[in-house]
C-alpha cells in the first residue's frame, strides 16, 4: 500500500498572510487558512455535484456516490481506510447538500499528508464494486424511509420543495426509493466522470501546515486529469404563488412549517435577513421561542433560519406541536408575522441579533473544520474569501432600514409553501384556511 511519509510539525506562516488561493497542476483549486496556535488541521475536497445536478432518474446518484467511496480502493478496504486514520487519531466523512459534495477529515498537523493521500484515493480509485452498489441500495433505501419517518426533517423538505416546485431545488438529495433501485455501476461512473473532475473540485485547508509542503503533498496525491464536464444548470427559481400540503401520519405530535422568499448570498439584503431571523425566530431571545413556548408552553422546538442561494433564497419557520394545538400555533405564526411586518423589529432586538450572530461567528472561528468549510464553500460557489474583519463590519453596519426593507419580502405569506404533518385530520379544514387567507 502506498503512503507518504507525514511531513514535520510545522507552524503557521504570519497573521498577514496565513489566506491564500492556489492550483494545482491538474487544475484543482486550494483555499487554505493558516491558524496559528492550533495543532490540528482539516481538509475539505469540495465538489459541484448534488441534487440540483440531477435530472431525471439521476436523483440521488452524488449521494450514493459519497455513500460508495468508502467501500473501497484499488489499494484499500474500506477496513483500511478506518484503520489508516485511526492510527493516526483521525476522522473522516462527507456529506452531500443540494450543491455539492464535499468528503473531509481533521488530522494533526503532522499528519495532513496521511488525510491528504487518503481523501485522493477515494475519489481518484473508489472500485464502485457492482456487488457493494447492490448491498448499498439497501443502506440508502433505508435512509430514505427513516427521513421520511422523521417528521420534523419531512416537513421541512416538503415545503421547501413546494416552494421551489418545478426547479432543481425541489429535488431530494437522498433521491427516491425508485431511483435508488435503478442506479447501475455504468450510470454512476457517468455521473462521476462528468462532476467528479479537477475542473469542478476545491481543496480547502484550515488549521495547522506549512504552504509549500501542502501544496506539495496536494499534487503528489491528485493527480487526476481534468476532462470535459457536464453542462451547469441554473436553479433558484420560485414560481410564486401559496402551496399548502398535509400529510397525515400517526403520530403526537404536529409538525409545522412555513417557507417564505428570502434573498441570495452575500447580499446587504442576506445579512439583514440573517438578523431578522434571529430577532423572529432564530434564538430563545427570539419573538417565536418566547411566545409559542416560553408564554404558552405549546411548543418544545420552534424556529427560523434563512437559506440562502446564488441566485434566490428562502426563509423557513417551524413549530412541532401537540396535534390538538396545531391551529393555535400556526395562527400564532401567523400573527406574530402579522404584527413583524407592522412594527418591525425594536433597536434593542438589533442590536441583540447583532451581538449573537458576532459572537457565533468568532466561536466558529475557533474551528479548523468549520473554517475549511466557509472558505470550500465561498471558492466552490465563486464567492469572496472575506476576512475576520470584514465579515463583522457587514453584521455591524446593517441598519433599522436594512431590516425594515426586507420584512414585507420574508412576511409575505401570499407568496409561500407550507405544510403540516401529523393527525390533523380534524383540525386540517380549519388550518388550511388560515393558511390560504
């Protein structure tokens, strides 16, 4: 087996320049942070390949692609893999959201090029086995049932694909169960051939290396070459319009969610919303959490947060409930969204979002991975790497204005997708009209 000998303990560069932007002979991109005084480093490859990228019966196909890079190499087990980087106190995983897909880990410093040698064979020598593919089928069919036997994430990803119903946003990154059923060995490796490709791959690095011997260590370990890839498609787009959508399920409790227009990425308009929702829903501070819960009682989790896209965003509300207190919260929702797009929002509650959304930004900072993660994301999706500084002056120098602009969009609840799970047979009437007022 091949491996490369880890490169000495290495300490950061300077303040002044511990960010950089770099590529690779093949055309990969690195992004790496320099974080002086930590021992740790992560890594993330970062790939344009989701659930937007796959129409047709491909639903779902870089989902199980990321399930199936672990079963193993040309040179490794997946018993291997495990044991590489548990010998050297490491983790590994990946995920795959509606973009992309990214696979990591988190080593120390010592041991990035172990991480690094490691990551590149699974994405550069996975066996795609016909007989694992065939076992794995199973796996996600199984993930697919279990989600759907999770309320709460069901009723969110079925009113955020209602709002987004005709767009590649609607798609389920787990895919369904029938397209699962019908991947074969040639059709993922198409896939993989047209997204999995140095072209459409960042590195992101944060943590603990020295620059010229991770870049080093990068090019000996990816070496793919770059070919031509599939057509990118645009997605984003909201058809408006109010769609509502029950399902009943056996269950105690009610689920409740509400998705509304929001704003794109890196927008004044973003970082208002991202401090409205704090100040609506988005904290126990927030107007939701302190009425629906802390006055009445009537809810363990409520809240909301925005998403944000490159072209368009939504902003998402939810509430899980007893199924007799359903039609009392949603009306609460409803009023309290009423009496925001009134009123607004008061200095105070500003002022208090901002002084949260800062101080989780800079605990998040204290995090390799996390770190690894926004600068992969910026780069993949053709953002800025914005510093420290400048992502605190964009929260801080968002005004009363800012907000206020933005609230008749976020509040719009003619413009929106909801949907309740639960037994609600009784009260759905009554719920429905509510929602369709």
């Amino acid at each position: 087996m091949h491996t490369f000998r880890a490169p000495r303990q290495t300490v950061c560069m300077s303040e002044e320049k511990k960010m950089f932007k770099d590529q690779l002979p093949n055309g990969i991109r690195v992004v790496g942070e320099c974080m002086p005084g930590f021992r740790s480093v992560s890594m993330g490859v970062f790939i344009g390949a989701g659930s937007v990228y796959e129409p047709g019966s491909s639903v779902g196909a870089a989902h199980f692609i990321e399930h199936m890079l672990f079963k193993g190499t040309k040179t490794r087990t997946a018993s291997d893999i495990a044991e590489e980087m548990d010998a050297v106190g490491g983790n590994l995983n990946a995920f795959t959201s509606k973009e992309c897909t990214c696979f990591y880990g988190r080593v120390l410093g010592k041991d990035v090029a172990v991480l690094a040698e490691i990551l590149a064979d699974l994405l550069e020598n996975s066996l795609l086995d016909p007989d694992d593919i065939e076992r794995e089928k199973g796996v996600v069919t199984e993930e697919i049932l279990m989600n759907e036997d999770s309320p709460e994430d069901l009723v969110i990803d079925t009113a955020a694909a209602g709002y987004y119903e005709g767009d590649p946003l609607e798609r389920p990154i787990l895919g369904t169960v029938e397209s699962v059923k019908a991947f074969t060995r040639d059709g993922l490796r198409a896939y993989m051939s047209s997204h999995y490709r140095p072209g459409n791959t960042v590195i992101a690095v944060a943590g603990s290396f020295d620059r010229e011997e991770l870049m080093s260590v990068l090019a000996k370990s990816f070496t793919a070459k770059d070919a031509p890839g599939g057509e990118k498609v645009g997605f984003g787009i909201h058809t408006p319009g109010k769609r509502i959508r029950f399902i009943e399920k056996d269950i105690e409790q009610a689920h409740i969610a509400l998705c509304l227009p929001g704003f794109k990425k890196d927008t004044v308009e973003s970082y208002a919303m991202l401090l409205f929702s704090n100040a609506f829903g988005g904290s126990m501070s927030s107007r939701l959490f302190q009425k629906i819960r802390e006055e009445n009682g009537l809810a363990y989790s409520v809240y909301s947060y925005p998403t944000p896209y490159p072209s368009s965003g939504c902003f998402t509300v939810y509430a899980g409930t007893g199924a007799d207190n359903a039609l009392t919260v949603t009306e609460m929702i409803l009023d309290e969204m009423k009496k925001v797009s009134r009123e607004g929002i008061g200095k105070d509650e500003l002022s208090r979002a901002k002084d949260q959304l800062i101080s989780s930004y800079l605990m998040s900072r204290e995090s390799t991975s996390a770190r690894a993660s926004a600068i992969g994301r910026a780069e993949l999706f053709g953002g800025r790497h914005y510093t420290e500084e400048e992502i605190i002056e964009k929260i801080t120098r968002i005004t009363m204005d800012n907000v206020f602009s933005i609230i008749p969009t976020v509040t719009n609840t003619l413009d929106m997708s909801a949907c309740v799970v639960g037994r609600i047979k009784k009260s759905r009437r009554d719920i429905e009209k509510i929602l369709s007022e």
